[in-house]
C-alpha cells in the first residue's frame, strides 16, 4: 500500500539512480580525451611576471586610513 502511494518518488529515484549509472559507465572516447601536457612545454612557455615590492603599513598608519 506504501508504494502504491508514493510510487512518483519511487520511481524519480530509481530513473535518478539508473542517469547516474549511465554516466558512470559510460566511456570517453580517445579522440575527446584531452590531450595531456608535457613539463618540458610548460617550462619553456614565455611566461610574464609581476612582482610588486612595498613596505608594510604599521598599525598607526592602517588605523588612520580607516
């Protein structure tokens, strides 16, 4: 009788349950599999870096500029 009442959860979870394991299972084909990067492209890619050098505030000059 509990089933015959909530047969809409019943099957919400099973069709849940079944996407799920349908994504689980499924294989990813070579040609979508991304390709994997070498160290040595990364290392030799022209990277620009920044670096900003300052002093820091003391607490009295933190406190004046609130």
């Amino acid at each position: 009788m509990k089933v015959r009442k909530n047969i809409e959860g019943v099957f919400l979870a099973v069709a849940v349950m079944t996407t799920w394991a349908a994504y689980a299972t499924a294989e990813v084909p070579a040609a979508a599999a991304p390709a994997k990067v070498q160290a040595s492209t990364i290392a030799e890619a022209n990277m620009q870096v920044v670096v900003v050098k300052t002093k820091r505030l003391t607490a009295l000059e933190k406190a004046s500029q609130s």
